[in-house]
C-alpha cells in the first residue's frame, strides 16, 4: 500500500462531480467548485475531496505526503478525445512547403507507419506522450488508419495497447475507413470488403481497439461502403466514432461526431435530440488558418453535448497542449471559461466512454488531477500558448516531475 497523498490550499477546487453522463447547456458551466479545497489520495484513486478545513482535519491526512497547492487551481486531467498518436512526422523537405503539406501528408504518413518496426512507433509514442503529460493530458483516444493494410493496422493498434498507462491511459481507435490506399486505387469495394471481412474481424477478436472509426475528410467511399462498414462496426461490438456528417453520425448511433469546423443549426439540433457527443477540434482551423473553427457556441445552445480536443497530428494540429485548444474555444468558439474546462474533461471522458474512472475529482475515481500556476480557471484562456501545468498526477503519480524530492508513493 503506498503513502495518501494529501493536496492541500488550493484557492479553487474544480471537482466536475455531477451526473454520470455528458453535460449539456447549462451544467456545463457548473464545474463543482470548491473554494479552499483540498483532495485525499490513497493507492493511486480519490478517497476524500472537499474544503480543506474538513479534508486536512481527517486522520489519514494527517500523516499523508503534502502536495502544497497554496493559492492555485486544482482540477482534473484533461481528457484530448481525438488524436492521431501515431501519425509519424515526415521530413520537412520531404512534403513542401507550409501550404502544400495537408495535400501530400498522408501519403507520407503512410510511407513511414509502413516501414517503421513496432518499436520505432512506440519510442515516438512515448515521446509524445510525454508531452501531453507535460501539458496536463492524463488520458487521450489514439487512431490507427495511416497504415491503411491489414499488417500495419494491427502493428499499429499493438502499439497503442502496449503503451496504455504507459503513462497515460490510451483508448485505441481502429480508423478502418479513411481514405483508399494506392494498392487499391480505382477499388475502393475490395477495400471496404477486406477491412469488414478481415481486419475489423481480426481486431474484434483481439480486442485491439475500444473504437472504430470512419472519416469523410477524403470523400473515398460511397454511401453503400459506409453503410456496409457501419453495420459491420455495430456487429462486432465497437462504439463508432464518425468524423464529418453529423447526421450520419446520429443517424448511425455514433458515440462522436468529430467536427473541425462550423456546422448547420439543424444538425446541431439534431445532436441536441441524440446521444452522440460532438467532439470539437479547433486546432487544424488556427495552424492551417481556415477561419473555420467548430460551432461551440451553436452546439450548446441549442443543447448538444460537447466535447474539446485537440485532433493532435503533426500536420494539421502538431499541439498536444488542451490548455491551447481552451483559449481557441474561448477565444473563436464563443464558449466560456466553465463550458470548455467541462468539454476538456468530463465530456472528453463520456467521449472515450471512461467516465467512470476519470474526467471530475470524485471518491472512487482515479487521482488523474491538474494543479495549475493560476489562482482563478478563468486566467487559464487568458494564458495561450503558455503551460500553466506545475503538478501532473496519473493515477495519484506525478508525470511532471523529474526532482527526487518530488513525491512519488
């Protein structure tokens, strides 16, 4: 049994408690704030939360090991929903100039997910994955689909299970319908048949992946294919995850509708009478300056829920930093500061279906928490581009720290 960790003074506690499922309209803004809070950890997961005159007087916390959280914010883990974790970065030389790269990207990425062993894949993951640690991201989706082929697909989606709580908790996406590799050019149904027959088959069966995914970014496949791979995604027992088409996505039961951009009140209406969570990725918008960014504001009046990532690729979103994407929504989305710390977190959670175990500091939950050098959440937009993260913790361990002092039970 390791030591109770006790962290103590924070100026405000943002819980997130609150119902199970995602927040829509106005819960989003209600974060469960405590001030003068104060957090009891034992063996990695929360056994007590609330203000630190109650918390600090507890027996156990009396001989816990003291976090100091003096003055600042403390709140839960961001959850980034939608990432392309192993989307291998070419060269610059390699695919042109700034504007020409979204166009030749994939085809680079392909190249190198290919070829490179399933250790070279796990040594870049990792490394990214340090990042995110570094910006507060304690629990991220990760995709395969740049592989595009029954071998590099599974290469790809064993990677991401051996690297989950490695350190952080990876929720794997097989992206089977993404676009149509050169082998198959000009058959895109032996495609479609190969990945319904074969290899989501072969996931299922090893269950390789949480998810399974489609996108529309390439318009590679017909109405009939999709709806062929769909029926085959529900058969095989995976939440889907649709990028684009919202009405599909909630025609189909989606678990997310993935959004890079604006969308028309009545599908947000739509979203509004479902249970898919519109997951917002206003990164590509700000690097390939589109102007473009999702709906935020339009999706919650009209009482969509509502999700916030950061679509990390090093193409269209090369940044792992959650507290970025927050200013974007803040900033371009129309969104307050409360609306995107709630999508950040809780409904990042609802969008990878972990909520049980993270996304609001909560008895029973992990101690996967945030203490950040701001003393109001509402600087934190305020910050862009700037890492506000002092202290780290998955699963009650400090992913930040490299100091022996540091505590690490």
């Amino acid at each position: 049994m390791r030591e109770a960790i006790l962290i103590r003074g924070a100026r405000q506690l943002l819980t997130l408690r609150g119902p199970s499922g995602p927040r829509r309209g106005n819960a989003l803004r209600d974060l469960g704030l405590v001030q003068e809070g104060a957090v009891l950890i034992r063996d990695g997961m929360i056994v007590d939360v609330g203000p630190a005159r109650r918390i600090e007087n507890l027996a156990e916390a009396r001989h816990a090991v003291e976090i100091d959280a003096t003055g600042r914010v403390v709140m839960p883990g961001f959850v980034d929903s939608n990432t392309h974790l192993l989307c291998a970065r070419p060269r610059y030389g390699d695919v042109g100039d700034f504007a020409d790269r979204a166009a030749v990207s994939l085809d680079a990425c392909r190249r190198l997910v290919r070829s490179s062993p399933a250790a070279t894949l796990k040594f870049r993951a990792r490394e990214v994955l340090r990042q995110f640690a570094r910006h507060g991201t304690t629990t991220v989706e990760a995709k395969s689909g740049y592989g595009q082929d029954e071998s590099s697909e599974i290469k790809m989606l064993r990677v991401l299970g051996a690297i989950h709580h490695d350190p952080l908790g990876v929720a794997a996406t097989y992206l089977g319908m993404f676009a149509v590799p050169p082998e198959h050019s000009g058959r895109s149904g032996d495609y479609v048949n190969e990945v319904c027959s074969v290899v989501l088959p072969r996931v299922s069966k090893n269950r390789l992946a949480r998810f399974a995914g489609i996108s529309f970014e390439y318009e590679a496949f017909t109405q009939e294919q999709a709806n062929r791979y769909i029926t085959s995604v529900r058969a095989s027992g995976f939440g889907l995850r649709v990028a684009g088409y919202p009405r599909m996505a909630v025609e189909a039961g989606a678990v997310t509708s993935d959004q890079t951009g604006p969308v028309e009140r009545e599908d947000a209406q739509m979203l509004a009478h479902s249970s898919t969570i519109s997951c917002l990725l206003p990164g590509p918008a700000f690097h390939l300056d589109t102007g473009r960014y999702p709906s935020g504001r339009v999706l919650i009046d009209e009482g969509a829920s509502i999700a916030l990532a950061t679509g990390y690729n090093p193409h269209s979103s090369p940044s792992c930093s959650m507290q970025m994407m927050i200013s974007l929504a803040c900033l371009h989305m129309k969104m307050t500061p409360a609306e995107a710390i709630s999508a950040a977190t809780i409904n990042g959670a609802c969008a990878i279906r972990s909520s049980e175990t993270t996304g609001s500091i909560e008895y029973g939950k992990q101690a996967d928490l945030l203490i950040l050098e701001v003393s109001d959440y509402r600087e934190i937009h305020q910050h862009f581009g700037q890492n506000l993260v002092r202290v780290a913790l998955k699963r009650g361990v400090d992913l930040c720290c490299t100091e022996a002092s540091c505590p690490r039970p």
